[in-house]
C-alpha cells in the first residue's frame, strides 16, 4: 500500500466511485450522487492551493482504494486530515496503515507539529483508526460540523496527536 498525490486523471473516476458507496457517502458532506462536476468543484480549490490543503491517493495492488485529505487548520503548525476508504476494505487495516503511513509523512517531510481530526460520535471505527495511530481525543466539540447535505448541525470529537508524543 502507498499513498501517492493526487492526479486528476488518475484518481478522479476513483475518487466518484468510492464516494457513491452508501458506506462513505453517508459519513462525509459530499453531494449524492457524487458526480464528476462535483469532482471537479472539489478538486479545483485543492489545485488552486496548493500550500494549504492536499489529497493524497491510498493505492493497494495498482488500485486506488481510497484517498486521505489534509489541510491547514487555525494555526499554521496545525494540519487537519479526513480519510476515507472503499467499503469493501473496512476493517482489514488499510485504514489504520494508511494513517500510519500519512503520520509519517507529515512528521518527516512538512513543518507540521500536530495532526487532528473530527469524528462524529456515531463512527467509532473512525474513532479506532486515531486511536490506533496513537491519537487521543481531546473532547467533544458541540454544535460543530455543519452537514450540508443532511442540512445539519453535528457535535464532533476532535482527536489529534503532536510530532514530540
């Protein structure tokens, strides 16, 4: 497994499949169908950007599985990651060592010094992927995460881990 960057021809199809699943389109606030002009909508501010957010492509067996997001929270030492995998794979630990694997990264190749993460309270095994990669959950943000598609409010744990721990 690796984790590669993302490429708009290579990921994009990947990237509208695995967001049609019911299993990850119900946790994330994407629009359903997921379509490729909402792939693009979502791609064009991470290219425009380039120094504040990334998507990063989880590969197994030359095959796009699914894909971590990252980009700059509040302060800039903070990088905030959203993960998602296809949902055959869950629960197989492709999830978790692509965490590992993207923890690694930022603590090595960036000047990140912490990585956190929100987790509505019904996916605990989100919640167990952080917690996994030795990330601890710092409490419960209420009234937080706004859902658009569910046109909602949510309360999130907000989990997250610092390079020197």
């Amino acid at each position: 497994m690796q984790l590669t960057p993302f490429d708009h021809d290579a990921h994009t199809g990947a990237l509208i499949r695995l967001l049609n699943q019911e299993a990850v389109a119900s946790a994330l606030p994407f629009a359903e169908p997921f379509t490729e002009e909402d792939a693009v909508a979502y791609i064009k501010p991470l290219e425009a950007e380039p120094r504040k957010q990334w998507l990063l492509a989880i590969e197994h067996n030359d095959q796009t599985i699914g894909f971590i997001g990252y980009g700059r929270a509040t302060y800039r030492h903070i990088v905030q990651c959203y993960y998602w995998l296809d949902a055959t794979l869950h629960g197989k630990g492709f999830g978790t060592q692509a965490l590992a694997d993207f923890k690694q990264h930022i603590f090595k190749a960036t000047e990140f010094t912490r990585i956190q993460a929100l987790v509505e309270p019904d996916n605990p095994a989100s919640a167990k992927v952080l917690e996994r990669n030795g990330f601890v959950n710092e409490g419960l943000l209420h009234n937080y995460f706004y859902h658009a598609k569910n046109q909602r409010v949510y309360d999130v744990h907000i989990y997250a881990m610092c390079k020197e721990e």
